[in-house]
C-alpha cells in the first residue's frame, strides 16, 4: 500500500513556543522549518510513501517544503490542526478518492524512513490506526485505510481520543524515531541523541540546551 502523508504546519512565528527555554525568539522560527524540512525529506525518502501534502499558509515554509518535493495545500479552514488535516485529506482524495491516508506530525527530526515503513505497514492492517508519542500522551501518526475517514482528534490527550474513536493503536518494536516529536527542551535532547536530520543539527548547534 502506498500512503499519502498529510503534514500540518502552523506559521512558523508561532510555532513551538513551549521551546522558550531553548531557543531564543528569533531562532524558534528556524527551528520549527527545520524540523518540518527534516521531517518531509525522511517522509519523501520512505518507499511506503507515495507522496506529502503539507497544510500551512507560511509562505517561507511552504516555498522550502515545495523545493523539497511535497505538495503545499492552504490551510482554508484557518479553524486548528484537526480541521486543518481534515482539508488536507479531503484535498488528497479529490484527486484519488481511494487513496490511503495519514495524518504526521511536523516535529519529528530524528525520523527514520525505515521506521516509518514499519508504522504504515502495521496501519494497512486496520481501516483507521495511530501510533502513540514518546510520551504515551499524544499521537504522532494517524492512519485510514483506502474508503475511512481520517477523523483526526489530536489536541491534549490524543491517545485517548483516538483510541475512543475507534482508531486502533499500533505498537510496532524499534520505531522510537516516529514517536519522538519535539515540544519541549528535553524531547529535543532525545531527538539529538538517536540523531536527527541535518537541517535540525544546524540549528540546534546555535542552541543552549538546558539539562533540566
């Protein structure tokens, strides 16, 4: 099976503001394209994906997200994430009605293509699917099957949102780096220690990383 992945992105001036104690203002903004460039060029590099559609009305993310090869929908609704990754599905299957869909965060730099792999294989076997975040708290990934809606529910406690939903969890061995979104100081630690991508690494190296 092959996935379309749907990928959504706040302006980057307001993005990952808990990383206050990190970085600076003016780096968060960087910091944030840098994971989603990351994020998409692993996603793009997965052979179980066919193609990205990323939902952002940034203009300078969705310029350097189009140069790397995925798909840039406005975000019409303008009304929060899960709106937002309800039109980018429904926009996907204008095209191909039958396509299997699923929804990705934007923050995971250390993502691995192969995991990734392991992740959409487990999802094929469900009409909707997720798999939870390092945290055992959110969600990371949300799949449908060809024919389900996506019905995304992220927001606080998505886990259990989505498993209310009727989604079943997915909890495939060696995929931490599908998992392992960044909020905070100490998840991006964790993210640098299994290794992220090169535009993540650039910027963290300008960072003061606290330990705590």
């Amino acid at each position: 099976m092959q996935w379309t992945l749907v990928i959504p992105l706040k302006p980057l001036a307001r993005a990952k503001s808990r990383l206050a104690d990190t970085a600076t203002d003016g780096l968060r903004p960087g910091l944030a394209l840098a994971f989603a460039q990351d994020t998409v060029a692993a996603v793009l590099a997965c052979q179980a994906v066919k193609d990205v559609a990323v939902v952002t009305d940034d203009a300078v993310a969705g310029r350097e997200l189009a140069a790397l090869g995925a798909r840039i929908v406005p975000d019409t609704p303008q009304s929060g994430l899960n709106a937002a990754l309800r039109h980018g599905a429904a926009v996907v299957r204008v095209s191909r009605p039958e396509s299997a869909v699923a929804a990705l965060n934007a923050d995971l730099p250390a993502l691995r293509p192969l995991e990734l792999s392991r992740v959409l294989d487990a999802a094929a076997e469900f009409p909707r699917a997720f798999l939870a975040d390092a945290a055992a708290v959110g969600t990371t990934l949300l799949a449908a099957a060809p024919g389900s809606e996506l019905a995304p529910a992220f927001g606080p406690d998505s886990r259990a949102r989505h498993a209310a939903s009727g989604a079943v969890e997915l909890r495939p061995a060696g995929v931490e780096s599908v998992r392992q979104d960044v909020d905070t100081g100490a998840d991006l630690r964790t993210a640098l220690a299994l290794g992220v991508g090169p535009r993540t690494a650039a910027v963290a190296a300008r960072l003061l990383i606290p330990d705590q």
